[in-house]
C-alpha cells in the first residue's frame, strides 16, 4: 500500500482539547480513528482517548496482517470501546460517564470500509467531488433528512441544536453503530475524518476546493485555521485527519508512505498509548500543536527514504 496523511488538531477558545485522532497501520492494512469527546460530561478527553487506544490495540492484535471480517471488527471494537469507558466511569467512580462521538476507517485490499457514532464526519472525495460522508447522529440531521425527502432537494431551517445527539460511546445504554457500504478506492481518492469543529464552521464546497487542489501538507492547516477565524470568539476544538490514496506501482507519488516494506507482524501507530489520570494542567495549544508536528516530521523522513 502506499498512502499520503496529514493530521491536525488545535484547541480554539476551548480551555482544553477534548479531540484525539491518530492512525495505525501493518503491511497491508490501515487504520485511521478520530473521537470528540463530549462537553457537558466529565472526562470527555479521556473518553476519546480511551475508544481510540481500545480500538488501536484491537486492530494490533486481530490485523495479521490483514483484517478478516471489516465490518465484524469496526462494529466490535466499538463496542468494546464504549464498555471500556464505562468500566474507567465506575473504577473512578464518576457520578456521569464520561462521552465522546467516534469515526474509522480501515483501508484494506484498496477499499475503504467506515463506521462511526455521534457527529464526527467521515468524506470521501474524488476528482473534486464529495463521493459520500457520514450523516450525523443529531436530532438535527435526522429533521433535515426527514424535510429532504418530503420536501425533494430542499432543505429546511431548524431550531434545533444541532450538538444534541442521540447516540454516542460511554453513556448508559449501547451506541448505535452506522457501518458505511464498501468504497473501492482509486488513485487520488481522499478520504478525511474530522470533528464538528471543523465541518460546522467550514462549507462543503471549501473543504472540497482544498482538498482537491492543494496537497494534504496544506489542505489540512488551511482548513483547520480557516474553521478558527469563523468563529473566533467561542471556537470549539477543530481536528482533521486525511488520507490521500496512491496505488501500489506508482512509484513516483510525492510524499507518500509506504508499506511494502514492513515485515508480516510489524504495526506502527500514531495513536496514544495510557490513559492519563485526570490532571489539574493540561497540554497547552502550543504542546499540542509540536506533537503534532513530530508525528508530521516522522512521516515525511520515512517517505523521503524510500
């Protein structure tokens, strides 16, 4: 396999950043995983934190190196995700359980298989157009699917809150997980995962424009800063992971990673690894930012020496 991949996340106003994202990959399989954790409820960073590292260790252990059942494995890993963050509610004793949304995708065999929970976004994109996203797991979007199909094309206005969701991981009852229908993936697909910081303050047709044009080094960062400056004020969260597919046998595709040469058993993975107990000072924008930018760094080194 062979792949280009830019990630960014910044904390906007927010006093802490409750995003985590990250990917992992093995010779012939790729992860990529992004949780929201949410505002309202304790520990939502570590909420996101925990579904990610649960999930990462799952796809280590089962990804040999392939996936045998896509769509078995994201549905349980999910699951086992939110169960895990129940256990860390009642081991510390919380009086609510701490919550966050989450999307995957694992490419695999060159197809793109996702599921996701809540309200972070999954986009697939070729040739300058949106091929099919995510529909969030808001009271708001299912008014709107409702409205768009009494209504034909046209959309209508609501009132409704569209951070209100009806599902996501560690709350008392079981998420609903939405599996995505298999995408084969040509050369110069990109598919992004983001959080709603990200698509709320940025139009469709802008994500599109950049990622179609630019490459992903840039793309990322001028989404990621545009998202900050249209809502400067309150800015939430904003954290973008994409991925620019490039098929095996081209072998002068700038900046991608490749696979071929990892040994069978071999997994690397940018996703965290502990679950920090809850600390009195967090990472500060600037500490995540150079984090970050390590990871980025690691990435370009290991493409410039193939």
């Amino acid at each position: 396999m062979k792949f280009s991949v830019y990630q960014l996340t910044r904390r906007g106003s927010r006093h802490d950043n409750q995003d985590r994202m990250g990917y992992c990959y093995t010779r012939d399989s790729v992860l990529l995983g992004l949780a929201d954790g949410m505002g309202g409820h304790p520990r939502g960073d570590i909420a996101a934190q925990l579904a990610l590292q649960t999930i990462a260790s799952m796809f280590q252990k089962e990804a040999a190196p392939v996936l045998v059942d896509v769509r078995a494995f994201l549905r349980r890993a999910i699951f086992a995700a939110h169960q895990d963050i129940q256990h860390y509610a009642r081991t510390h004793a919380l009086k609510d359980h701490p919550r966050t949304t989450v999307a995957l995708c694992v490419l695999q065999n060159g197809v793109a298989q996702w599921a996701h929970v809540g309200d972070s976004r999954l986009y697939v994109l070729r040739g300058g157009a949106i091929l099919t996203r995510t529909r969030d797991h808001s009271h708001a979007e299912q008014l709107q699917q409702r409205a768009s199909s009494r209504d034909g094309a046209h959309a209508v206005e609501t009132k409704v809150n569209r951070n209100v969701l009806y599902t996501c991981l560690g709350a008392p009852q079981l998420p609903f997980v939405e599996i995505g229908v298999p995408q084969p993936l040509e050369f110069g697909d990109v598919v992004m995962l983001c959080s709603d910081g990200l698509w709320s303050q940025v139009p469709e047709d802008e994500l599109v424009r950049l990622l179609s044009d630019r490459p992903l080094s840039d793309a990322v960062p001028e989404m990621v800063e545009l998202a900050l400056r249209n809502k400067v004020s309150d800015s939430d969260n904003v954290t973008a992971l994409a991925i620019t597919w490039e098929a095996d046998g081209v072998p002068d595709a700038d900046g991608g990673v490749s696979t071929r040469g990892i040994q069978p058993g071999v997994f690397a993975s940018t996703f965290q690894s502990g679950v920090p107990e809850p600390m009195p000072d967090e990472l500060d924008d600037a500490a995540i930012e150079r984090s970050i930018a390590e990871i980025n760094a690691a990435i370009r080194r290991a493409a410039d020496k193939r």
